[in-house]
C-alpha cells in the first residue's frame, strides 16, 4: 500500500488511539487494585498506609477521571481516521465498498452521531451530547427497522440506553465514506423573498 501523507495520518492515528486504549486500561486495573487492596487490608504502595474505604474510592475515582479525559474523543477520532483511510483508498481506487444505504441528511447525520458514542435514550427520548445536532426518536427507530442501528443497556447515571452500530451500520457507514454526503438537516425554513410593491400606472 503507498504510503500518502493521508495513510500516514491515519497509522499514526491510530498508533496514538493504541496507547490511550492502553494507558485507560492500565488506570482502570489501578482503581480495581486500589478498591480490592483496600478491602483486604493491603497498602496502596509498599511500606504506604492503609486507606480507608472513602480514601480508596477517592483514588479509585481519580483513575477514572484520567480515563474519562484520555477516552473521552476516542470514538469520534476513530470514525474520522476511518473515514480519511476509506476516503484515500476510494480515491486511488483501491478495495470498492458497496453502495451506502439511501438516508436523509437527518439519518445520515444520526447515523454518523452514533457511530461516535454521542447518542442515548432515557424515557424514550434521544439525549445527543452534540449541542448543534437534534435527533427524533423516530429517526432512531428507523435506523433500528434498517439493521443500522440497536440499543443495549446504559451504565450512565440516568440514561436507560445507549445506540450503536449493528454490523449492518459499520458497513453502510463505511460504504458512505468519501461519498458526498446528503445535505445537512436545517432546523430553520428557507427565507422568503421580500415582495416588493409594484408601481402604479399613472395615466
């Protein structure tokens, strides 16, 4: 495969996704260490003191801020560095995808929110953390009645359920990429012309 600066964008994406992928996971086993530690009567550190089990849910939970932060553009750097790559090999005619399913510019846009982790539902009402993105449950469903789309169970405090990608989704997404895309969805109507009067005719 030649190596464009695009493809060399897209290795060095995701050697960096790599190591925060690992260095997330090395935080969260300190936080399970810390609270099992704790529970055991084990110092956090040799020869350190013992925590109590508030002090041990203090430094467990600082692990999980840092994973938070570290993760917290993972999903949607992932969906761009995978758009650059199938973007790049569909410009040098490399492996063809499939045609991409026909969506409206809103199911496409939902579509691409959920690839990114952005969207759950709490009493049957879609919550996008993108504050300029709007998505209807109904869009949701109709994703769902496509196979693009399924929701599963969501640990988040007060949110029911989370949407992702079927395997159906990933292909369809990734047919779409470097394609152009439907319109945007507008939220406000197109303006009017102004009617101008016209002259009298004056005899």
């Amino acid at each position: 495969m030649y190596y464009s600066p695009a493809i060399r964008t897209v290795y060095a994406r995701v050697r960096q996704l790599a190591h925060l992928a690992t260095d997330a996971a090395d935080h969260l086993l300190d936080a399970v260490d810390i609270l099992d530690g704790t529970r055991t009567g084990i110092p956090v550190h040799e020869a350190g003191p013992l925590l109590t089990y508030q002090q041990a849910l203090g430094e467990a939970g600082s692990r999980l801020t840092l994973v938070r932060d570290l993760t917290a553009l993972g999903a949607q750097d992932a969906v761009t560095t995978a758009e650059l790559f199938v973007t790049e090999r569909r410009r040098r005619g490399v492996a063809p995808l499939p045609q991409p399913p026909a969506l409206s510019p809103t199911q496409d846009a939902a579509l691409r929110a959920v690839a990114r982790g952005e969207v759950t539902i709490t009493d049957d009402k879609p919550f996008i953390r993108s504050e300029d993105l709007r998505v209807s449950i109904s869009t949701i469903r109709s994703l769902e009645s496509r196979g693009l789309a399924a929701r599963e169970p969501c640990q988040l405090w007060l949110q029911d359920e989370r949407v992702h990608l079927t395997t159906d989704g990933y292909r369809g997404l990734a047919a779409a990429f470097g394609q152009p895309r439907p319109p945007a969805p507008t939220t406000r109507p197109a303006s009017r012309p102004v009617a101008t009067p016209g002259h009298a005719v004056t005899r």
